[in-house]
C-alpha cells in the first residue's frame, strides 16, 4: 500500500483533479481518501468471497448492489471505492463514474490486514461525513460485524451514533433494507494478528 503525504485543502482540490484521470494498474484498486491517495493490491479470496455472499442476499429486485463503485462523498476530498455499495433500484442515475452519496442506502468494507484502521477509522468518519445512513464493516481477521447506523456530525468529526457488534455464525438486521444477515459461511483470515477495534 502507497499514500501521499498529507496535504492542505488547496492541494486536496488539486490533489481530487489528478485523481479524475489517474488510471492505476491491472490489479491494483485505488481510493481518494481526504486527500491522500491509497492504493492496495487485490483482495484475498476470503474477502471476495465474503462480498459475494452480502451481495447474494441482498434482494435484487428493490436493490442495486454494486462492486467497485466510486462514490462521491460531498464537501470532502475523497473518493472512497467500497467493497459493496447498496441504493435503492429507484434511486439510482443512469450513468457517471461517481455515485453521489447521498443516494447510498449501505456501504460495506470487508476488512484486510492492511486496511484495519482505514475501514474502522477513516472510512468511518469519510462515510459519516456522506450521511451514508448505514455502514457494515465486515471483518475476517476477528470474525466479526460491525454495524454503524445515524451518521452525524461534518468533516473529520462525522462518526455514526449507533453501533451494533455481532460475531460470525450470528445473524445480523440490516434494519435499512429490511433484510437479516446470514453471517454463517463468512470466512475468516489465518496467521493475521489481531487488533482491538471498534
């Protein structure tokens, strides 16, 4: 994983304009996240299939569930890619690379070893910041849910009031699409070290 260095909000305009027509390499997934560049190698095969799973049980018919879609988070320099990006089949434009957040109903992150405190920190408060009403953290290395509902607050202080912990085999309400998780076949990372979040 590569970042910048952090930058003014000057820089973060000039800094959001390069990233417009940066094209990464094969393989290689790249995020604006407040300013700062990130980009990671491809995901682990547990991941993939973990967002398969979400995906898979999340009803096609009232909702759009997409994979490695930019979102558009507004009043901020970032331009976060989630794992899954869930919105209203109604809702959606017919067209754009960025997806505005505000039409966003879910985001989830499946957790890596290089994006702990990215997916529990920064992401947070990013999504927060969008009023992205639901944020699901899936995390393989401590085989757990993190559900965070009631964004509030701006900027870098933007967090969500409700939080909801659930461990793997237990199901999980998704409350926001009116569906419960089956969290059973969620695999999980081996050899990672734990961490202490949330």
């Amino acid at each position: 994983m590569w970042r910048t260095t952090e930058m003014t909000a000057v820089d973060e305009r000039g800094m959001a304009k390069f990233f417009e027509g940066f094209e990464p390499p094969d393989g290689v997934k790249v995020e604006l996240l407040r300013g700062e560049i990130v980009m990671m190698a491809g995901p682990d095969l547990v991941h993939n299939l973990i967002v398969e799973d979400v995906q898979d049980q999340i009803p096609r018919k009232r909702w759009v569930r997409l994979q490695t879609q930019d979102v558009d988070i507004v009043d901020e320099a970032s331009e976060p890619v989630p794992d899954l990006v869930v919105l209203d089949r109604q809702a959606h434009p017919g067209s754009g690379r960025l997806l505005p957040s505000q039409l966003v109903t879910l985001v989830v992150e499946v957790v890596s070893k290089t994006s702990v405190d990215r997916d529990y920190v920064v992401k947070r408060s990013i999504y927060a910041a969008g009023r992205v009403p639901a944020y699901l953290i899936v995390d393989p290395i401590v085989a757990q849910c993190v559900l965070l509902t009631v964004p509030v607050g701006k900027g870098d202080d933007a967090d969500y009031r409700s939080q909801l912990v659930s461990k793997f085999g237990e199901p999980l309400p998704l409350e926001p699409l009116g569906i419960e998780l089956d969290t059973s076949d969620f695999g999980t990372l081996q050899g990672v070290r734990p961490h202490r979040y949330p």
